[in-house]
C-alpha cells in the first residue's frame, strides 16, 4: 500500500480542532503532527485549511442486498456512502432472504468483499424462532442483534414479549431495536381509511405512526433493558417525550443509548406537501417542535449517534398512493453535508457532529481501530469544506434508485476527497475507482 500525507489541515478530534499534518501508511496513521512535510510520501493532499474528520460510520443502512438489487446493492449504496462522507457501514438485516443465522450474516460478508467501497458490518435480526441461535453467536462477528419491535418489516416483527424478554435477558452484546407499536399503528390506519378512504395522504403519515406508537414501544424496551440490564441501543427517535427515557452526558458508561437519524433533524411535517411519498419513512418525520427537541438532546448528549437510516426505493415504488408506497428514502450520500448544513445553521458544532457521527458510534459498538484521528488506526478520514456549498441534484445521485429528498436544495459544506483504509476513494466530486472496504473488526 501507498503512503499518503494530508497538509495544512484542521484536524477535527476528540474535541479539540487543531491545525497540522497527518501521515499516512500501509493503510494507517503513522504520524500526526503540525509540521510533517518534510516526511516522504507517495502522494501529498494539500488541505489548505480545510477540516480534516474522522471518517463517519453509519450505523443504520439498508443496502437491499440480497434480494432487492433492483433498487440498491452493496456496490452502488457503498459508493454512494463515500460521496456522503462515511467510510464504514453497518447494514440492517431486513434483506430476503433475511440476516437470521449466522450463514446468512457470512453470505452477506462473502457479497461484500471486493465489492463494498467503504468498510462493513451487518447486524444479525432477531426473529420468533431464532433465538437459541442468537445466544451461540460469536460476538465478534456482527455489531449487534437488530429487533423490529414494531414494524411491517416482513416476517422480522417480534412482539411476543416471551420472546422479548428471553433476547434481552441473555444478549451479550448490543441490542438496536426500531420501537414503533404496532397495534396502535394498525388502529390509526383503520381510522384514517375509515375517514378518507384510499385518498389517505401522506400529510398523515406522522399521525398514524404517531407519537403515542413511538412511546409506547421505546419506553417498554427501555423498561425490558432496565430490567435485564442489557445493553440497549434505540434507533431513530422521532418525538421528544421519547427523550425523557434516556440519561444526558457521556456515552462511556451508558448501558442505554439512542440515535437521531439526519432526515429527522432536516426536516418537519410541513414538508409533507412539497414531498409527499419522497419522505415517508418509519418512523415518521414528525413536527418541528420535535425536531428541535431532537438538536437540543444531540447538544446536550441525551442522543448519542447520528444515523441516516438509508432505505432507497425506486422512484415508480415511491409514485403511488400513499397508501401504497414503501417507506423509506436515500440519505448516505448527502449525510455529511446535511450535517455540515446544521453547523452552518449554529444547531450542532463540527465537534458534536464528529462525536456523534464517528467517535461515539466506535465506542458504543466496540469498533476496532476506526472512528478516530489517532496513530496507529486506520486511516479512514474526509476532507470537508464547510465553505464550498453541495447543490444536490437527482441527477448527482449515485444510489441506484437515482433520486434524493434534498434534491433542489443547497447545503452549505461538502466532501473534498474520503480516504478508507487509507486508500483514496472520492475526491473532487467523483469516486476514484478504488474499492477499499473491508470487514469492520469488534474488538470484544
């Protein structure tokens, strides 16, 4: 492997910026210091200033991959992911045929090497009839066991709270869970259908999976965790009662933590109208008085992790009633200058974003060697220009659906070049043709 050495950078870290040079070799950071230029090196980037971060690791993707390749894939959505910012993935079991056992978890690793541009992980799901399973999984070979407490997710909806209560009680490594309930669900849709019919629109979408669902869900799992004392980790909260569950300060030593995902921090109910289908997710987009809450608990370290929560349709999938299409939208790609764009705004720092984005997503899920700005890990680093702006277009769009939510938008920063494993795989607004990834090692 190549050495390669970073100028003139602020070097965004563990709190602190500061401003010097980081060597790279044989795929590691091998030195940083405020003046390295005298070191030889194979290839120089010139910063100019610019913030030099740790690479992001997403911590909840849907690449699609097996089953669903006609919207998305490990190949497309990892180079997506590297446009975005993010250097290592963990990707959600809810594929077909689904991440249940540990051959289908190695299925999906054979899949992605070689062909996975940023690093990789894949949770294992948990089901009705797996859990013996689950109790023998080597902890070292997935970040952690994925449950849909509530969700129309295909045959991963778990609600026997026997079944709960025996993967909570004997799980040993993290438990990510999506809380929606679904009989709460089930009733508010009857009503609205009820109401309006089959011209039920998508404006509803946040009051049939309503506040109450959420709650109802995230505070019975944060109870079983409680409980069992398990180690607890509560994807995509969307209101702000739910935050009243979680304990604000430091992830180090949290037992109990939860995501924000960028879409829910972007945007609010009133963009229903122009949007429609394009931002039906589960859990729903809410309203901005949720939003608010969602930035202030990030500030105050009451949400630990910021996610995308990438789940890419086609647009015919998405061109339906609303009662009709799939929830989910592409976001990998414009995390990192969404999150620039909340910088930008004054509602996080470019320290808060690295924390939650990169530093604290290592930490919670015991990731080996990544996350940070430090010798001795491996490279995985973005250069970003929190001064160029991104205008996102469909156009620009390298998810193989070919459409994003921010499409028409300009946010204010974007990705100067992504190095994975010290490899360079995006730089100057194209990929390089690299594909660096590699398995993402738990250090359990």
């Amino acid at each position: 492997m190549s050495s390669l050495l970073i100028t003139d950078a602020r070097i965004v870290n563990e709190g602190r910026i500061t401003e010097g040079d980081v060597l790279v070799a044989d795929g590691r950071i091998e030195a940083i210091g405020p003046d390295l230029q005298g070191r030889p090196a194979d290839r120089v980037i010139e910063a100019r200033g610019r913030w030099l971060l740790p690479g992001l690791i997403d911590d909840q993707v849907h690449f699609r991959e097996p089953g669903m390749e006609h919207k998305a894939d490990i190949a497309t959505e990892s180079a997506a992911a590297v446009a975005g910012g993010v250097t290592s993935f963990f990707e959600m079991p809810n594929t077909k045929p689904p991440a249940l056992s540990p051959d289908a978890l190695e299925d999906k690793y054979r899949r992605a090497a070689g062909r996975a541009t940023a690093n990789y992980a894949f949770f294992m799901g948990a089901a009705h009839d797996n859990a013996d399973m689950l109790e023998a999984l080597d902890p070292t070979t997935t970040p952690g066991i994925k449950i849909f407490m509530g969700s129309s997710t295909g045959n991963m909806l778990v609600d026997d709270p026997d079944v709960l209560d025996r993967i909570f009680r004997t799980a040993t490594i993290p438990v990510v869970t999506h809380c929606e309930d679904t009989p709460t669900i089930q009733a508010n849709e009857r009503t609205y259908r009820e109401r309006y019919g089959n011209a039920v629109e998508p404006r509803h979408h946040p009051e049939i999976r309503s506040h109450e669902a959420c709650w109802l869900s995230s505070s019975f799992a944060v109870g079983l965790a409680r409980r069992h004392g398990t180690s607890l980790h509560v994807l995509h909260l969307t209101t702000a009662r739910e935050l009243e569950l979680f304990d604000a300060g430091p992830i180090e030593g949290k037992r109990i933590t939860c995501e924000a995902c960028i879409h829910h921090l972007m945007f609010d109910d009133t963009d229903y109208a122009a949007l429609g289908n394009r931002i039906k997710c589960n859990p729903a987009i809410k309203s901005a008085e949720d939003r608010r809450a969602l930035l202030a608990a990030l500030r105050e370290d009451r949400i630990d992790v910021v996610a995308t929560d990438h789940a890419p349709h086609t647009r015919e999938e998405k061109e339906v009633p609303y009662l009709e299409a799939p929830a989910g939208l592409p976001l990998i790609q414009d995390f990192l200058p969404a999150l620039l764009e909340l910088v930008h705004r004054g509602e996080l720092t470019i320290e808060q974003v690295v924390e939650k984005s990169s530093h604290n997503v290592a930490r919670r899920f015991d990731v080996a060697e990544r996350g940070f700005i430090r010798e001795g890990c491996w490279a995985d680093l973005v250069l970003a220009d929190p001064e160029t702006p991104t205008r996102v277009t469909d156009a620009a769009a390298l998810s193989k659906c070919g459409w994003s939510p921010f499409a028409g938008r300009t946010l204010q920063g974007s990705v100067t070049a992504t190095i994975v494993s010290g490899t360079v795989a995006w730089e100057n607004g194209a990929l390089t043709g690299a594909i660096p990834g590699r398995r993402i090692a738990f250090d359990r």
